[in-house]
C-alpha cells in the first residue's frame, strides 16, 4: 500500500494551507451558571400546558447562562433571544420549562410534522440529558415551537445521534407576545441509569433560531474543538438522592397489537388473493432503574414508513438501510456496534424476540435472540462484490454484549450467532476498545473472528459444509485542536470472514484512509460571508489479500482514492462543497486497473419558511461501469426538495421529494445505462394526532444491448404507492388504515401486489 503517497499529500497540503492562526479567546462563562432543580412539595402538582404559570415556577432557579455555537462559536448569545430554563422534579417525573424571548416572533418557523422531523429549519428548543453522568451518551428531546417532538440518543465515542428510538414523554408549547414556552415532562421511568454508584445527572440545553443566520445557542460552553457535542454537559444541582429514591419502582408496558389486511398478488402464473388477523405484542418490563426486559411476539412490522428508493444498478457491494423497528431501539448506546458487528435489518420476519438490558455505571450489557422466518438475504463479502443467497428457512439470531468503562476507557466484548436448520451455523465473537486520551483525541480498536458452516446451494437453501474461519481488524485515531481535524483508519477483513447477523458487504481486503481538515473559521468571501469554511484532503486506498480457493492474488488495488475539496457553511443553513476526485478502480481480480477523474459538488440552503431545504449534488467525469468493465462519460446527480406549510383550520402540510439519477454513455456513442430512484412523501396533518401519508416511489434501471461486451439489455423497474391514515396518542396507541400497491418488472416479468389494512395498537 502506497502510505508514502499518502504521507506526502497530507503533508504538502499542511504547507499550502499555513500555519493555524490562534484560538479566539473562549467567551467568560458565569459564575453559578450550573442548573439547579427544584423539589416539588408532595401535594404539588403540574399541568402541562406550556404556560409556566404555576406557583413552582415562580419559585424554581432561573438558568439563562446560555452561549453560541452555531453559526460561530465563542461569542455571547444575542441579548434580544434570551433564554431560561427551569427544572422540577417530583417523585415520578423531571419537568423542564423553557422560555425562548424572541423579538420577532411572526418570523417563528413552527409548521406541524412527524415526530422525530424537528430540524435545525425550525424553531424548537432541546434537552440533552445524561442520567448515568458520564457524558459517554445522552437522551436527546427536541420540542419544536409547535410542540412536535423529536427524540432519540447521542453517542458521544461515534459524535452521532441517533433519532430511532422513542421515548414516552408529554411536551407542550405556549406562543406569546414575545416568544414562545415550553414544557418538557419526562418520566423518571422513562430514563436509564445505573442502580447504585450512579454519578450526578448531567444536563445541556439547546435552542436553535432558524433566521437567516440560522443560530444555535447552548446553556454549555461547548467550542467546535470538541471531540464530540455532549463533552460540556453539566451537573444538575439538586437531584442528588433522585435516582435512589425511584431507583427500584418497577414498570410494566404490554401493547398488544392487532392487523387486518387483505393482499391480491398477480403474476404469471396468475391471481391469488389473502385475508388474514394477525395478533402480536409489544411487551416491556423495567423492574428496576439499571435493567429492562423488551419481548416481541408475532410482529407486524409491514407498515413501517417505506425505505427510500437508492440507486444500486453500477455497484457490486450491497447496500445498508435505516433500522426503523421499535423492537430494536431500546438503548441503543449500550449496543453501540457498526454494521459490520450487527445489522439487525439481517432479522427480516420475527416471530418472536427476547431482550434485556443492564446498564451500571462501570459497566452495562445487553442480549437478545430473535426467531427469523426468513424471506431475507444473507450476505456473502467477497473483494470484488457482495454475493447474495436469499434465506429461504427458519433461523435463529442471538447477539450478546456487554462493556466495561474507565475514566478515559471503554472495553467490550460480543458473541453473535446465527443457526440454521441441519445444524449449519455462522459464529461471530469479538472486542473492541476506545480510548479518549485526551480532550482532543480519540483511537478506537475492533478484532472480529468469525466461524462458518452454513453454506447455501443454488436455490438459497443452508447446507452443513466444511467449516470457514475469518477475522475482521480495525482501527481508528481522532484527533481536533483549534484549525485542525485528524482521522486514520485501518482495516483488514479475511476473505472468509462472515457475520450473517451484521453487515459485511465486502471481504478479502486491506484498507488505509487518511483525513486531513483545515478550519478556518468565519471569513469574507466575495459577495458573502462563510461561518465555517475547511479546505481538505480524504484518501483511501482498498488492496485484496491472496485467496488461493477463488484465484484471487493479493496486493491488487481494489480502490484508490484522492478527494482534496473545500467545504463551507453560510446564511441560511446554507453547505457547500467542492471536490476533485482522483480514483483508480478495478472491477474484477485480473483485469485492469482504470484511472477515473471527476469533479462533485453539493449544495444545501433553507430558501423560506415554508420550502425548508433544498439539496443538489452533482458528480461529472469519468466512471466505471462495473458490468462492461470499461470507461465512459457520465455523472451522478442527487435532487431533493422539502416543504412543509400550514393550512387553514390549523391544518399542516408536509411534501418532500427526491430525484437521483446516474448513467454512463458508451466510449463510441448512446447511452449504456441510466439508473433512477424517485420519491414522494406527503403528509396532511389534521391536527398534532392525526395525519394522512401518502408515498409514491418509482426506480427504473435500463442497460442497452452491447455485443461488443457481450451485454444483453436488461431492464427492472418497481413502482410503490401507499396511502395511511393513522390517529396516533403518544407512542403506544394509535390506529391506522391504508392501502398500498406494488408493481416489479423484472425483463418483462411482471408482478403486482395490492393490500388493504387495519392496524390497531393499544398500551395496557
């Protein structure tokens, strides 16, 4: 592998950008701006209305310590948008009041939408709470100013947030004169933390003003240099015996569910039509603060909201999908693995799973085993692709994981198994370990060993066969200071290697990628001025490893990467971006290695109140059309456009749409293929409980007949229409009823599916 190249262009890229300039002084921080709560007296009680009119409230401490983040950080927040937040706890809930003081309040951006769709467009306050008090991770609420919710956890070791789980909390919001209030109720039951020897609960509230400048301001004095965005979270004063004096109430949640549907499949062997009742339940126990029991039994998960359509017509390697499934999300921070470790998406039908959970503050864990009845796919990672057997049979899934934490040091390890009939199995065991060395560094470590028996014939079906070893190795170092962002991985996955429970699209492989950012800061452009603008260098070099059994040779280069750019962030949530891309890329073991050079770009900007963000991306040039082997002309382009509106009544409208398109032309002249992925979502919300969704997708692939590559012409192409109406009473009940209509067309092969469905969920 070529390093010194790489060390070379990270260096002359170093010199061309200079010398970083000085840090900007940190704005002073109050004294006393540590947030304190309130004990409620017994006989008090609170109505969640937003209004903050209560006698506690006259009484709980005023925090307004509030600072900028974004669009630059270090700078005192505006004295015109000031914002307090007061807490009151009581023996059963944490309530959160927020007051957000805006100077022009006919310019709050408040439209109805679908929980977890509070974006940085709106206006909305957040919390970000740490009931463990490590700052490792947070449970995040965002409360838009039209009291839609969003929620999920932040991970501090990967700096993501994750908006798939859901929380059972009561929010409200009170538009005023000069503003707006908000409060935030969250159960003491809904919150996780360690049983004893918990450490104090930490706290960081944001509250984003979407005005040109697209503000966001934090009651923390976090700065960009940090590692990751819940590095700052204070200490709540005040709850320091909460935890222990609810840390042993027990809670029970059974949400059975039952649906009705009716399905007509055509094809060519003709029509055939179903009715069915299907009865499932969602069941969670919490006997106690640190541990939690999750059971699914016979679940119906068919009318999750549809993945977006992606384009998958010129790549050998499978691609990965949202998980969206309740079942899954329960704390997600104690799983904590990459795809590669587990893929819960590789679960396709359960009839059934188990789950518990344990979280310590040194320590925590998690298991579950779900019974799979198959339909899916099994990956099969080779260098130059991911093969596919489709799972025909019954199979058995089972992930066990558990950590260990120290002060700067995490620690953990994984069992993962997949068994199929006849005794055939895959076995993943593994550990991984991140280190925060300091402030401004971080390196992570995984090793992964897999064993394999469950082989597949032709028709997809599991054989016992002789049994494959692999390993997967990986590693990564982080490291921010003031100008600068540094990122190294390595990784080297076995050409046997195999996790049938994660995704592991490719195998056989070695890997190098080198990042390289330069911050500069706010500076003046012509014509404008870019809060954030970087200039950098990403490369990436992918090399197989010898495989005797396939013929592979080892040292061939797969893929090499060289992308130096420039990034910037401006008015309006306005990002954009630039890049070169200097590729190499081999589409099979022997053939040529071919030399591609194009130029992408991207731009993202929130236009207006109502058409909240517009994206393009466009990539021109050179590309390898994997299947012919061969260079030609062409370009991939990306449009999505997202409005949202408020409608007489009180009504809410939200549409979003989105176009992707890539093709490739012949090197003599016409096109060899196109490939198009196209969707729309509506949504009518009636109120904050009930909506009317409507999605339309459409992909199509074409690839022109080529004698002189031996290519017949293929064409597939799917369409997909629903439509649901559902009546939803916070996370555990709601109804729904919809149609939904499915056209495949494979070589003129042609299938139709149509269904009619009920839904009804209730929490006991």
């Amino acid at each position: 592998m070529r390093v010194g190249l790489r060390c070379a262009l990270a260096a002359a890229w170093l010199a061309a950008c200079g010398a970083a300039p000085a840090a900007e002084p940190a704005v002073p921080y109050p004294n006393g701006a540590q947030p304190r709560a309130l004990r409620l007296a017994p006989d008090e009680t609170l109505r969640i209305d937003g209004r903050l009119d209560e006698a506690a409230w006259q009484r709980a401490p005023l925090h307004d310590a509030f600072v900028q983040f974004l669009p630059v950080d270090r700078l005192p927040a505006p004295a015109d948008y000031r914002t307090t937040v007061q807490v009151l706890v009581d023996a059963s809930a944490i309530t959160f009041g927020i007051r957000a003081f805006d100077p022009r309040p006919a310019e709050i951006v408040a439209p109805l939408t679908r929980r977890d769709k509070v974006a940085r467009d709106q206006d909305f306050v957040a919390v970000m709470l740490d009931a463990v008090g490590t700052r490792r991770s947070a449970q995040f609420f965002r409360v838009s100013a039209a009291g839609v919710v969003a929620d999920g956890m932040y991970i501090a070791d990967t700096d993501n947030e994750d908006f798939s789980p859901d929380f059972e909390v009561e929010a409200a919001v009170q538009r005023l004169a000069d503003g707006y209030s908000v409060e935030l109720r969250i159960p003491l039951l809904a919150l996780r933390y360690p049983y004893e020897g918990g450490a104090a609960w930490r706290l960081m509230v944001a509250r984003s003003i979407p005005r040109a400048a697209s503000t966001l301001l934090l009651s923390a004095p976090l700065t960009k240099d940090a590692l990751n965005f819940i590095a700052e979270l204070q200490e709540i004063d005040g709850l320091q015996d909460i935890a222990e004096r609810v840390r042993s109430q027990s809670l029970l949640s059974l949400r059975p569910e039952l649906t009705v549907r009716s399905i007509r499949h055509v094809d060519a062997s003709g029509v055939r039509r179903d009715s069915n009742a299907s009865l499932g339940a969602e069941i969670k126990w919490r006997p106690r603060a640190d541990l939690v029991f999750d059971a699914t039994l016979n679940p119906d998960f068919s009318q999750v909201e549809l993945d977006t359509p992606q384009l998958a017509g010129n790549t050998q390697f499978a691609l990965s999908l949202q998980e969206k499934r309740p079942f899954f999300l329960e704390s997600t921070d104690v799983l904590d693995l990459p795809l590669a470790a587990f893929y819960s998406r590789a679960v396709t039908d359960p009839r059934y799973g188990l789950r518990a959970t344990w979280r310590g503050l040194r320590a925590d864990a998690t298991g579950l085993t779900l019974s799979d009845e198959g339909g899916g796919q099994i990956l099969l990672p080779a260098p130059f692709g991911t093969g596919i057997a489709l799972q025909r049979e019954r199979s058995q899934a089972t992930l066990l994981r558990g950590r260990f934490h120290a002060d700067s040091l995490s620690a953990g390890a994984l069992v993962s198994l997949r068994d199929y009939a006849g005794g055939a199995s895959n076995r993943v065991a593994g550990a991984d370990l991140v280190w925060r060395a300091s402030d401004q560094e971080q390196v992570r470590l995984r090793a992964l060993g897999s064993q394999t028996s469950a082989l597949f014939d032709a028709s997809g079906a599991p054989r016992f066969g002789p049994r494959e070893d692999g390993y997967q190795l990986f590693a990564s170092w982080w490291r921010r200071v003031p100008g600068w962002n540094f990122t190294a991985e390595a990784g080297q996955t076995s050409p046997r290697f195999r996790n049938d429970n994660g995704f592991v699209d490719q195998a056989g492989v070695r890997s190098l990628q080198v990042e390289v950012i330069r911050r500069w800061g706010e500076v003046a452009l012509p014509g404008f001025t870019a809060y954030e603008l970087e200039t950098f260098v990403w490369t990436q070099e992918r090399r197989t490893l010898a495989d005797a059994a396939t013929g592979v040779p080892g040292g061939e280069t797969v893929t090499r990467r060289i992308h130096p750019g420039i990034w910037l962030v401006a008015a309006r949530n306005t990002e954009a971006w630039l890049q070169l891309r200097l590729d190499s890329e081999r589409a099979a073991a022997a053939s040529q290695v071919h030399a591609l050079k194009t130029l992408a770009s991207g731009y993202g900007v929130n236009p207006a109140p109502w058409f909240t963000r517009l994206t393009a991306e466009l990539e021109a040039g050179e590309r390898l059309d994997v299947v012919a082997d061969r260079i030609g002309r062409g370009a991939v382009w990306l449009l999505e456009a997202k409005l949202r509106a408020g409608l007489p009544n009180g009504f809410g409208l939200e549409s979003e749409q989105r176009i992707a398109q890539g093709f490739i032309n012949r090197p003599e002249a016409g096109r060899a293929l196109t490939d198009t992925a196209f969707q729309w979502l509506g949504v009518l919300h009636l109120n904050a409980r009930d909506s009317l969704r409507a999605v339309w997708q459409r992909s199509r692939y074409r690839r022109a007949a080529d004698a002189s590559v031996g290519l017949a012409a293929d064409s597939v192409g799917s369409d997909a229409l629903s439509l649901v109406f559902q009546r939803r009473v916070g996370i555990g009940r709601s109804f729904s009823v919809g149609a939904s209509s499915q056209r495949a067309n494979n070589n003129q092969a042609l299938t139709r599916d149509r269904e009619l469905f009920a839904k009804l969920s209730v929490e006991l």
